[in-house]
C-alpha cells in the first residue's frame, strides 16, 4: 500500500491532519468511467493524473470515447452540434454536442472546451483540442494572446464592456499554430 503525503495546508492547531488519499480518488473516478462504458488508462498519482481521469469520465459520460493525449495534446473526440470549421472554438452543451462558443450568450456558451480540429458537418464526429498545440490556423500574431469572441472566433484583442464574457483560449506560436489553454469565463461588467 502506497503511503499519501500528509495534507501540508491542514494546521495542527485547528484538527488533525489526514494523508491525502490521491489514488483513492483516482481509484473511484476510475470506477465511474468503467461504469459508464468509457475506457481506463494507467493515471499517475497526483493532481494531474485526477484531472486526466475526471477529463476520461466525462467523456465516458457523453458517450464519445476516450481522451487521447499526443505531443502534449489533449484531444477530446466528440460529436458536432452544427456544422464547424477548422479552429473554431467550441463549448459542451447539455446534448453532449459542441457546438461554436460565444462571449455574448450565456456562461455555458463562453466556456471553451477547446478548439475544433477540423471541419466537420453537424452530427458529424470532430476532434477538440482541448490542451495543446493546433496547426493550420491563418493570420495569428506569434506570441499574442487570444480571446473568445462570438460564432466560435477569438481575437487578440480582449473584450471590453458589460454582459460580456472574457475568456482567453491560449496564445499563438506562430502565424498558424495556437497553443490551447482554454480559461474559466469571467463575466465583464
């Protein structure tokens, strides 16, 4: 058996300290994506390895299949809700469709999962870059950083004014090539 470290953000002074029990929550999220028909890769122990599984069960959740991890990609194979264009930045809907993100809709919408890999007709299976470098992009500004704007676009220039949500998606590499890091949406005011 595997000793946890103890949890260094506990202060004796107020209760006792717990070892943190990493492979017991993997273990458990494991458990689910078995559950829900998805497939389980080996997860290392730490806080990486339990988003890594959470990121397998939801798409065990949504039916779509594993997540895959190449090149320090995270890619998500999922199913198109309207017809999507190579880049376009996408959200999660409730359906367990993407479909292209908006800052100007609803928090839902302007949560990024990632970026379409591909064309792809609606109904039709698409791959997400969720993490990671995605290639054959046009026009960006190596080393500037890019935002969600409306229809599944993203500029280098963060919006402004109110009812609108900020959401930076990663930052360009080159003029073809952005790094995908997608950011909780903030709401402007």
């Amino acid at each position: 058996m595997t000793t946890e470290p103890l949890n260094p953000s506990v202060s004796p002074l107020y209760q006792e300290r717990f070892a943190e029990n990493t492979s017991g929550i993997i273990a458990a999220i494991t458990a689910c994506i078995v559950a829900a028909g998805g497939t389980v890769v080996s997860y290392p122990s730490n806080t990486a390895g339990i988003i890594q599984a959470l990121l397998d069960l939801r798409t065990a959740i949504a039916g779509a299949g594993p997540v895959v991890i190449n090149d320090a990609q995270v890619l998500l194979p999922m199913t198109a809700g309207e017809a999507l264009n190579l880049g376009d930045a996408v959200y999660l809907a409730n359906n367990g469709r993407v479909y292209k993100a908006g800052r100007t809709t609803t928090r839902a919408a302007a949560n990024v999962l990632g970026l379409a890999r591909a064309s792809a007709a609606g109904a039709a299976a698409v791959v997400v870059v969720a993490r990671g470098k995605i290639e054959g992009l046009t026009g960006l500004t190596p080393g500037a950083e890019y935002f969600l704007g409306t229809n599944g676009s993203y500029s280098s220039t963060a919006p402004v004014g109110g009812g609108i949500y900020l959401t930076m998606i990663g930052q360009a590499l080159s003029s073809s090539t952005l790094d995908v890091q997608p950011q909780t949406p903030m709401l402007l005011s």
